[in-house]
C-alpha cells in the first residue's frame, strides 16, 4: 500500500486531493500556475477587444450624429 497526501485545495477545488507520496508536487504547481496565467491572458485579450469595440462604435455613433 503507498502512502498518500492530502492537499487542501480550498473552495475552487471543493475539498481535498490525495496524491501519492512520489508524485512531483513541483511539476504539478507549474501546471496548476500556467493554467492561471493563460486565463489572465484570455481576460487581457477579452478586455482589449471590449475596450477596442466600445471606442470604435462611439467614434462612429458621434460620426453619425
């Protein structure tokens, strides 16, 4: 039988994860942070396209007026 860990991962994992006790915590953190900063990316990306959008129809709505 392996032993295992429990990591806590609070309330966006909704409880616990047991891990085995050889499984590389290191590679699993990177995932876990590369994930987070291509969502930052997406939200950046997302925030720009809005912002650009919203200049482009007031520019033309006082074009039109």
């Amino acid at each position: 039988m392996s032993k295992k860990k429990s990591i806590d991962t609070g309330d966006a994992g909704k409880g616990t994860t047991e891990l085995p006790d050889d499984a590389n915590t290191e590679e699993l953190e990177e995932r876990a942070l590369s994930v987070f900063n291509s969502e930052r990316n997406e939200d950046l990306t997302a925030l720009v396209f809005c912002l650009a959008t919203t200049f482009i129809v007031l520019l033309f709505t006082k074009w039109l007026v």
